[in-house]
C-alpha cells in the first residue's frame, strides 16, 4: 500500500523522484523518503510526515523542507529511489520510514508489500551479526541483498528472492554499480521510457508528464535499469521481451484542474465517467459478450461478486440485480473473509472481482482460489493491465480515469453501471434491455442535474451536520449497499461515526440509538411498496423525536412528516437497479463539505492508503 519510484538517466533524478512521490502519496503517506547516489556514496534523507508542506497542519515534518533550500534542490543526483508509506510493521516515524540501508551502507531499498516470513529473516541475519536500526519487515531486504552481495548486485537479489515470502515491489540501489534492480510479487511496478531517462514506479503518474511510453512488469519477473537500456528476466533468470504500451491518460488526469480537492473533482467528473463506463458496449452487447466475457455460461448456478470496501457495497448492488432481473442465485462476499473460509465453489458457478485499483490484496487472492477450482472469472476494474484484469482475463475496464482521492467516488457509479450491463448478458428478455438502456443513456444528464441541484444545498447545511456525533444510514433493498457506501464515505473522510443498516433492520436493535445526536440518513425511493415500508421506519424515527436527512424522489409524500429541523433533498426518478447510482451522489457531496467544514485532509484521510495492496 505504499508507493515506490526510481530514476535512472541524465537529469536530476531528485527532483522527478520527489515530484513522483506527490503523485504517489495517496498510496500511503505517514512518512517518505529518497536515497540516492552522492560521489558513489549512498545518501538518505527520510522525513516522518508529509512530502511537502503541509497547509492543514502547518508544523508536520516533511521532506520538501529537508532537500530543498528556499525553492532549490540542495542535492542533483543521476540515480535515485523514493517510497512514500503506509505503515505496516512498525509505527510512523523517522527510523520506519523507508529507504533502508544495509549495515554498512552498501544497498538501499524501498518496498511495497509485505514479507511474511521476516522474523525468521531478522533472526538469522541478527545471528550473522547484522543489526537493524527499524520495527519494519522491509529492513531485512538490505540486509538480505549485502549478505549475498558477491560483486553482483543482479545475482544477489535473486539469492535473496529464494528467501522470501509474501507480496512485494521493490527497488535497490547499489553503492559500486550504477544500476536499479526491481522485482515484482504481487504488488504493482511499471517503467516509463522517455528521453535519456527510465522512471519505475508502482504506476505511471510519476512519469506521464516526462513519457507515455510504459512497460508494465509481470509477477515473477526482474529488471535491471541501468543508464541507457534495461533488461528484464524472470526470478529463473531467463531473459523476457516486453511490448512496449501508451499510458491511457494524459497530466490533466491527475491534477485537480481548479477543485479544492480530488475527491470533488472525481464527484463532478462522474456525469462522463458514467457515460464513459456503456457508451462503446451498450449498442453491441453481442459483440460485449464475445469480446469481454468469452465463453460465458447459460447454465449458471450462482453469481458471486467479490470485492472490499467500496468495491464491495457495488457488488451487494449486482447481488440484488442479478436475483431480482437475471433470477439467478447471487451473493456479494468480503474477499478478506471468503480467501480464509475454504469457500464451496463449483464449477458453474461465476465470480466477478470489482476493484478500481485492480490490485486489491484480498480481492486477488479470494480470485486465484476460485480460479483454482476452475469456476467462470471476470474482472470489472478501472486500471489497464492491472493484476485483477491478468488474472481474470475476461471483464469489462470501467474507463473512469485515475481515481487519485483516497475515498472511492467515481469507480462505485461506473461499477454499477458495469454491473448492469454484465447482468444485461445473463437475462434474455429484449424489453428489459431495451428500457435500461433507454434509462442508462440519461444517467449522465440526471447526474449532472443531480450535482447542480443538490451541492448548493448540502454547502449551506453541512456546518449543522457537522455538529452530529453519530449517523444512521437506512436504506431498503437495491438501496441498503448505497446506506452503506453513504456510512463509508462520512466516516472515510470526516471521521465521524456512521453505520449503514437495512431499513427493516431498524426495529431489531438500531432504533436503541435515536436522540437529538444522531442524524438518520433515509434513502426513500424507488418501487411503491418498498418506499412505503422505508417510510414506515421514518415515520418509527420522528415518533421518537428523531432528526432526519431524507433522500428522495418524492418530495410532496414526505415533505408533511417531516419537521423544520430535518432536512430534504430531492433526487430525480430512475430505474431502481440504477437508482444507487443517482442516490450515491448527495451522499457524497455530503461526506465532502461535511469534512471540508471540519478542516479534515479529505485526499489522504488519516489511517487510509488508497490501493490496499497487502492483506
């Protein structure tokens, strides 16, 4: 979950490392640090805290003060590695923060992932008289490396790779050879080529304003940057030829074009993101089918999304679509819980990984065993050539651009939209098509007009709500996994206390909780029937002098039960198995100005990294 970058070439890889690390840090960012090469000598410079200065908390540490003097580089180096973490073994701080050196300064590196077996590493080189200056699980790498170092830096490394277990990227750096070696296990690395220049790195934002040209690196494999070519083989050491690929994005991607924040940004690009998630597929599903889901079974006995987070609550989405509309047994599962549980599988069964990163930790794991036991896998992932997309090999990319704010906005609605035209393939019937894509063609303009209509409202009253200690989110059927979304987002980024229920769950426990503290947020819309029984639980709510934020699309029923001290906001009709996608948006537009208000570092919430690449 952290983000790692190296330079080799002939500008000042100082400055392209640390300006990598910016791009890098919503990957983790509790410390950072660069090592480089300084008159063949191995300098670091480490900082617990930010990469730049800091305007939410002024007197954080931060490298930016450390290696410039007033708007300079204090250092030029041709050589160079940075990390920027989120810790794992050992507490933020200084020592943690990565580079590490080895005990006498020969190698550095900086690692993503985790090394399963490093107790039993630390032991033995501590018994070989090496002494570690870290809590963390990385250090044993650079001891590792100069414990085999024989003046072969390559060598050594794949002596070292033979030793360990878990999922990694990492990066090395030699005091006597003028080389990076990477390697890959689990955890993403790609190179971008571009003029008298590589830059390595955990994707390609550090190096889309330098290059587009990029080689993505396999599990299993090493490359060897030196400083004009590179070379790459794999952990056997046979060498490996790569094709090289185009960045599908370009810089204006990944800056804040004029938004306070990413996460608003993200919010407001989602009229196109969703546009851009059916807009090629959805006049030819037949050629969808072939191209994206190959082989597809008619025969199905069960639906399984698998997912986390985010990913997850659109994956109860497609359960509820997949039961109601395809009439096939469907279940959404905690990929962190369905990988440690020896899960049933069977062979007509379908399992479709969500995740926007494609590099969830849990979500490819919980894939590789039902891969294992020969069931259909599909991917629907936002990043091109990502580890969930390899692994799957069939799937839908949501095309939704970089999604840089940490708190997920943009992928959820596209996944949902991929969901529904996943489901389109499994369900025969040609006036159900028909209506939803009728319907799906004006999603983009009703979350245009969802965003223009509802963010001057939820800027006004967001101060008051930030006065709440505690949320309830409610929502029934198809629109329970938005209430849980909706939780997730409050508490992801403003860090106040929101939980997401069933609505007919409200009577069995949660109406305990109800006081002049809690705010309950009630998504009432959709099917006649199902409006009515959610508006059953409001009306449970208000008897016992409950506060409200109600979301509907009806305001003339609810509006004469509710009182001036609760709030409305009105949402636009739509079909109920796209209505998660128009509801989401307030409640993201909520958590946002609810945490703008409260001064919250909405981009990098404390705790959080936004690719989970360990388990």
């Amino acid at each position: 979950m952290c983000g790692i970058v190296g330079y080799v070439g002939s500008k000042n890889g100082i400055e392209a490392v640390f300006n990598g690390l910016i791009r890098l840090e919503y990957r983790g960012y509790d410390s950072v640090g660069v090592a480089f090469k300084d008159k063949n000598k191995i300098k670091t410079v480490k900082s617990h805290g930010r990469i730049k200065k800091n305007d939410v908390v002024p007197g954080m540490p931060n490298l930016e003060e450390k290696l410039k003097e007033d708007e300079k580089f204090k250092f030029n180096s041709n050589i160079v590695i940075g990390h920027t973490r989120w810790a794992t073994h050992g507490a933020p701080s200084e020592k943690n923060a990565h580079p590490h050196v080895s005990m006498k300064g020969n190698f550095a590196i900086v690692h993503n992932g985790i090394i399963e077996n490093y107790l039993t590493l630390k032991n033995e080189l501590i018994n070989k008289g090496y002494k570690f200056e870290s809590e963390t699980d990385s250090e044993v790498l650079a001891h590792l490396i100069e414990y085999f170092y024989e003046n072969d830096i390559l060598s050594a490394v794949k002596k070292a790779l033979t030793k360990l277990e878990g999922a990694y990227s990492f990066l090395v750096l030699s005091e006597a050879e003028d080389v990076i070696v990477g390697a890959k296990k689990g955890s993403p690395l790609c190179l971008g080529l571009g003029e008298k220049e590589f830059i390595i790195s955990s994707d390609e934002s550090p190096f889309i304003d330098r290059t587009k040209k990029v080689i993505y690196i396999n599990d299993g494999e090493l490359i060897l940057i030196e400083k004009n070519k590179y070379n790459i083989i794999n952990f056997e050491g046979l060498n490996v030829e790569r094709e090289i690929e185009e960045v599908p994005y370009d810089l204006e991607a990944i800056t804040k074009g004029g938004y306070d924040h990413f996460m608003l940004k993200e919010i407001h690009e989602q009229p196109t993101t969703i546009k851009n998630a059916f807009i090629s597929r959805i006049d030819h599903l037949d050629t969808m089918l072939r191209d994206n889901f190959p082989k597809l079974p008619r025969n199905i006995n069960r639906v399984i999304y698998l997912a986390c987070g985010t990913s997850l609550c659109a994956g109860k989405v497609g359960m509820y679509i997949t039961e109601k509309y395809a009439k096939i047994p469907s279940r959404a599962e905690y990929a962190s819980e369905f990988i440690y549980r020896d899960p049933v599988i069977f062979e007509k069964d379908i399992c479709i990984a969500l995740s926007q990163s494609g590099e969830t930790a849990d979500t490819k794991e919980a894939l590789k065993i039902v891969k294992e036991k020969n069931a259909y896998i599909a991917g629907l992932v936002n990043v091109v050539g990502s580890q969930i997309a390899r692994i799957a090999g069939k799937g839908m990319y949501l095309h939704a651009g970089p999604e840089i704010g940490v708190a997920s906005t943009k992928a959820f609605t596209s996944q949902v939209v991929a969901i529904n035209m996943f489901n389109m393939l499994l369900i025969d019937d040609i006036k159900y098509r028909e209506k939803l894509i009728d319907e799906l063609k004006k999603l983009p303009d009703l979350a245009e007009q969802i965003i223009r209509g509802t963010e001057p409202k939820i800027k006004v009253i967001a101060p008051e709500i930030s006065k709440f200690s505690d949320f309830l989110y409610l929502g029934r059927d198809i629109n329970y996994p938005v209430a849980l979304e909706g939780a997730l987002k409050m508490k992801e980024i403003a860090y106040l206390h929101a939980e997401g229920y069933s609505s007919g769950e409200m009577k069995h426990g949660p109406i305990a909780l109800i006081d002049k503290n809690l705010l309950t947020v009630c998504i009432l819309t959709g099917e006649k029937e199902i409006y009515k029984k959610t508006l059953n639980n409001l009306l449970e709510i208000k008897a016992r002098s409950g506060r409200v934020f109600v979301l509907t699309d009806d305001v003339q029923a609810i509006k004469d039960h509710l009182s001036d001290e609760d709030y409305i906001i009105e949402v636009p009709k739509t079909l109920p198995q796209l209505s998660p996608i128009i509801n989401v948006i307030p409640l993201q537009l909520l958590a946002y100005y609810t945490a703008k208000h409260l001064k919250r570092e909405i981009d990098k919430p404390r705790n959080l990294a936004k690719s989970v690449t360990v388990e």
